[in-house]
C-alpha cells in the first residue's frame, strides 16, 4: 500500500532536524519543550497541512514573541529544511505577521525560494488588495523564477487547498495587468501559473478571459499554449467562443456512431472497455475535440459529470474507430459508488452519443 502523504513529511527525523536548527540559530530556544508541544495528544491523528500548522503553533511558543526577532531565527534554520517540511516558515508568517507587513512580505519572497508562499501570502492579499498587490507587481519583476511565480500564483481566485479570493472572484481587474506582465515569461513554470490563474477567473469571467486570450492568441507558441491551458475549463464546458479560438469548428457533419461497451455492469475496482466510429463527413481534414463524459454516481445518489479527453487532432474525411477503457478503480481524488454510470462521447463541445453501464459493489 502507498505510503500516505501525512507520513511522508513531519516525520521524527525532520521535526528533530528543525529542533536541532532553532536551537543553533537560537541559544535560548526550548528544544525539549518544542518537541513536547508538537508531539502532544493530537499529533497522531492529525492531516498533513493540519501538521504543518501544529508545527507552527509549536515553534510560537518556544521563539521569542516578537515577531521580529522570531522572523529572524525562522530566516536563519529554512535554508536548512527542504520539502514539504518548509512551508512552516511562510505559514508562521502568515499566521503572526499580519500586523508586520515591512517584514512579513520580503519575508515570503525569500521562503518561496526554498518552499513556497504562495498559500501564506493570500492572508496578506485578502486584508488590503491593493497594498498586497503592490508587491506582487513587484515580484513579477524578480530575477528568482519562483519569486515570479508566486506573484501570479498567489493571487489566483481560487488556489486548490487555499483560502479563496473573494475580492478577486467579484472583479479580478488588479489580476490582470499583472498577467500581462508575466504572459512572456522565460520560465514555462511562470508562464504556467500565468495560464492557472486566468483558468480560475474564467469560472466566473469567462469572456472577460477569452477577450485576453484571442488578443494574445497567434503573436507567438508560447502565447498559444498559455492560452490554450487558461481555457481549458471553457473547453471541457463545451464554450463555443474558446472552442472556435483553437479551431474546433461547428461538429454538425461529424458523428458518433456504434458506441459499444465491453459489458452492461462492472464492479468498482474493474476496468470498462469501449469503442466508436467517428464518422468525418466533411469534405476537407477536420480538427477534432474528442471527450468522454462520465456522471459518476455521488454519495447520496446525485451525479456529478468528469469530463476526460480522449485526443485531439485532425481528422481526414471518412470513418475511424476509436477504443478506449476507463478505469473505476477508487483513488485518492475520486471515490466510486453502485449505480447507473452515464458515459457520452464528446465532439468538439457537443454530445454525439449516450451510453449506461452499471457499476455494482460485489460485482454481481
């Protein structure tokens, strides 16, 4: 069996690494005490980012209580901590120095460096926008890649796992300029975050993104990829503006027919096979979006649709069959549960073809 993140990091070797660090950095530091905070009655039970945070309300009661001087012991140990284990360091920043902003800010770009701030800063951004925003424009300026990066990461609306922007999801206008900014960026691993961060506003803003990515669209590759990963959501929606912008046209004269599957029930943890004829009844090559849509039965009995793709590209006239399977086997971001599955095949945001199979618990 995979062994579970929470076990992965925070682990009896790195909490006393970091002990051992703060009592170099800091003579007067409580080692024994540290440990005795971070391993009380809750520790054992607790989730990964619950224990990044313990481990912060820990380091709190053993550093000095102004949070100058304990900023400075934390700047001193984090070079020496890598991995998951370092996002203490911007989470005590976030956590105490709300009230230190001199200090706290140019503290997150350094952290980000070596972990990242991109979760801690958003604390910072949701008490005064414009102050906050200040100084990711800055940072967009920054010689460190990943300095650059949580500019535009950390001011996404809707961050996975992070607090949510509410501010930013109503009018994302001081977002934008900074994207702007950072569109070209020599680092894909920038550029990326720029696409992510437009990807969220789109939820809310959709053609206030697809007026940015149809002006950038054609100036250059990068550009057109970036554009194309900030749209993604739109797509997988079927957004016919964003479909046309990559040139999936109008699917009228392409079908789907002879959907079949390999079985009519299946028990969770199998694999279901299927295939179809794709039927390109244009007179010239067609560039094709081709999905599959699944409405997975939910825990209290309402679907919910995933859509997955299953290729892109550029189809000449005539018939071509397609096969693929699609695994019902649980993971850690999707529990399956019995029931009628729905499966529809996609083409180039329309549903073309409909199909059930029943997924039971015992296989019977």
């Amino acid at each position: 069996m995979p062994e579970k993140l929470k076990d992965m990091f925070f682990t009896d070797e790195s909490i006393q690494q970091l002990g051992d660090g703060m009592q170099q950095a800091y003579a007067e530091f409580d080692r024994h005490r540290f440990l005795a905070q971070v391993y009380d009655d809750t520790w054992d039970g607790l989730e990964l980012k619950a224990k990044m945070h313990h481990v912060t309300l820990a380091l709190h009661e053993t550093l000095p209580q102004e949070f100058p001087r304990a900023l400075e012991m934390l700047r001193k140990v984090a070079p020496s901590i890598r991995g998951f284990d370092s996002l203490i360091f911007p989470d005590y920043v976030a956590t105490y120095g709300l009230d230190h902003w001199e200090l706290s800010m140019p503290a997150l770009a350094f952290f980000t460096t070596l972990c990242s701030s991109e979760y801690a800063v958003r604390p910072f951004i949701a008490q005064d926008p414009q102050r906050a925003m200040a100084y990711l424009y800055q940072w967009a300026d920054h010689e460190n890649e990943h300095v650059r990066r949580l500019a535009s990461e950390g001011c996404r609306p809707k961050l996975p796992w992070g607090m949510v922007l509410k501010a930013f999801r109503q009018d994302p206008s001081l977002i934008l300029p900074l994207l702007e900014k950072l569109k070209d960026d020599e680092s894909e691993y920038v550029r990326r975050s720029v696409a992510n961060n437009l990807n969220d506003v789109s939820k809310d803003h959709p053609d206030r993104v697809l007026d940015i990515c149809e002006r950038w669209y054609g100036h250059n590759e990068g550009r057109d990829r970036l554009g194309k990963h900030a749209c993604r959501g739109l797509l997988k929606v079927g957004n016919r503006r964003a479909m046309l912008l990559f040139g999936f046209g109008d699917p009228t004269h392409i079908d789907v027919q002879k959907l079949r599957l390999d079985r009519e029930a299946l028990a969770i943890g199998e694999e279901l096979r299927y295939s179809f004829e794709l039927v390109v009844k244009t007179e010239t090559p067609a560039k094709v979006r081709l999905e599959l849509g699944v409405d997975y039965v939910r825990a209290r009995g309402k679907r919910s649709r995933k859509i997955f793709q299953i290729r892109e590209a550029t189809f000449a006239p005539g018939t071509h069959v397609i096969s693929r399977k699609l695994s019902f086997v649980d993971q850690s971001t999707r529990k399956h549960y019995p029931g009628q599955h729905h499966i529809a095949i996609i083409v180039n945001g329309v549903e073309k073809a409909t199909a059930a199979v029943e997924l039971q618990a015992n296989g019977r």
